[in-house]
C-alpha cells in the first residue's frame, strides 16, 4: 500500500521582485523548470495513527522529523488517516531549488496516490512555491507564487547545478533587497534552441541575486567557476541561492563543466541535469 512520488528541484530561471503587500509578502515574477534531479517522497499507512516522518539521504542531517516539517505539514492538509512518510533528502537544504515545498507536494502526490485521498485545492498556506511545485512543469509565476501561467515548450537545454555547501536565509536575502519596486519579466518567446533561451535570459533578472552576492561571497566565486567552462551559454543564481546554474547546448559539455568545477571545489554539491 505504500506510494513514492518524485520532488524534483525547481530552479528559477528568471526572479524579478515587482512589489511588497502590506503582509509583508513580495511580490515575483519568474520564469520556473523543473529538473531531472530531486528529493523521494514515500508514503504508508501509519500503523499507530499517528503522522510520522522518516529522513535519510545526503543531506538528512539537519532536517528535523517533527510537525514544523514541510511534509507533515502537508499531510495534515490532506486529511486523515494519518501516515509514515519516509523522505529521501538528496537536495542540498536552504539552497534556492524549492527543496521543502517541493517535498510537501511530493507527499500530497504520494497520499493521494496511497489511498486515493483528493489533493487539497488551497495549498498556498504550506508556503508560496507550493502550488507551482504540484504542477513540476516550465510555468511563469506571479503574485507571491499562486498566480501560474504556462510558458512556450522548453529547448533541449542541460543545466549544471552547483552549490557551494552553503545554506541561505530566503528572509535574510529579502531584508537586504534594496528596492521591491522593479520592473517585470519580459513575456515568454519561443525559444528555438539553447542559445535563443540564453539570449532571452539576458535581458531577465534574479533581483535576489545582489543582496545575495553581498551576504555570501561564494555566489560571485560560483557564478565565476560556472561562466568559466567551456560551452556555457548563461550562468546565474537560482531564486534565493545559493545554488546557481549554467546553460549548456550539449550533454557533452554539461558533463564536462561539471567535472571541471568538481576539480577546482571537490567539496561542492554539483550535478548534471535536464529540465523535465
């Protein structure tokens, strides 16, 4: 009776800050894939009716098993029976891929694929990245997330994932933007290939990505290490960071770009991957 659902990482291609609510909210619009590479979520019965929560992977250390989970969180959201959930964490944690709200969509999937329970309609309250990571497809977000529209069909494209093991506060980030008040994204084109999304990307934003750069140093020498391979098209932070990502034409050269920052920084979390 058990079921697993796949939480992929979402990486955010473009993140323009275009306001602040009186709640304090901000106010985005970005342009948001979905990779190949990504947490496992597995759902079972719980057998004392209680909600339980089981972590293991690379980077379980540090996540806590307890109700302020993401994935309890969601679970309580979908109602009873209650159930055991075992989440295998091989994202890097408070990295700017949408790890936790991914992993609380995985769940809603994996209960409602369990026992057949509907998934709720509001999940804006699990937190604001929620709703586009049930979808996990290319999408442009606006509002403070909730509002989705699609987005032409994505080129063959291979991104190099790299994280410099460093945990970033999306709260710390947003109290050293300097101005909310910003221009929106360009509208979505066709992109025809890689070049053509990383010429387009160049005249987008992370407005994240300064206040970013001036809390940790080690966006700027990631960024840096990425743009230096051979083949990258375009490089950049990914949301609130501090995972950032290079565009690549080729498999080829992902795969080689990958190898090369691997042995300038072999203690960094690097990958290779496909948006889905």
């Amino acid at each position: 009776m058990a079921a697993e659902a796949f939480a992929p990482a979402k990486i955010n291609l473009a993140l323009h800050v275009t306001g602040k609510r009186s709640d304090g909210y901000h106010l985005i619009d970005s342009l948001v894939v979905f990779a190949a590479v990504g947490d496992k979520v597995t759902a079972e019965p719980s057998r004392d009716g209680n909600w339980h929560l089981a972590i293991n992977g690379p980077f379980a250390l540090g996540l806590n098993p307890d109700p302020s989970n993401l994935v309890i969180k969601a679970g309580k959201l979908s109602g009873d029976p209650p159930a055991l959930f075992t989440l295998t964490k091989r994202l890097p944690i408070a990295a700017g891929i949408g790890g936790g709200s991914s992993d609380a969509a995985a769940a809603l999937r994996a209960l409602s694929d369990m026992d057949g329970r509907p998934i709720p309609q509001d999940v804006v309250s699990l937190g604001a990245d929620v709703p586009v990571c049930l979808r996990a497809e290319p999408a442009r977000m606006r509002g403070i997330g909730e509002d989705l529209s699609p987005v032409p069909p994505m080129p063959k494209v291979y991104l190099v994932l790299v994280n410099a093991t460093r945990h970033m506060s999306t709260r710390a980030v947003f109290q050293t933007l300097e101005t909310a008040d910003n221009d929106p994204m360009p509208d979505p084109v066709p992109w025809d290939d890689a070049a053509a999304l990383a010429d387009w990307l160049k005249t987008t934003r992370n407005d994240l990505e300064p206040p970013a750069r001036r809390l940790d140093g080690t966006v700027a020498r990631t960024i840096d290490r990425i743009e230096d391979t051979e083949g990258c098209l375009f490089a950049r932070m990914s949301g609130s960071g501090a995972t950032c990502f290079g565009l690549y034409a080729s498999e080829d050269n992902a795969r080689r770009a990958a190898k090369a920052i691997r042995g300038f920084e072999p203690e960094w979390w690097v990958t290779t991957t496909t948006p889905l």
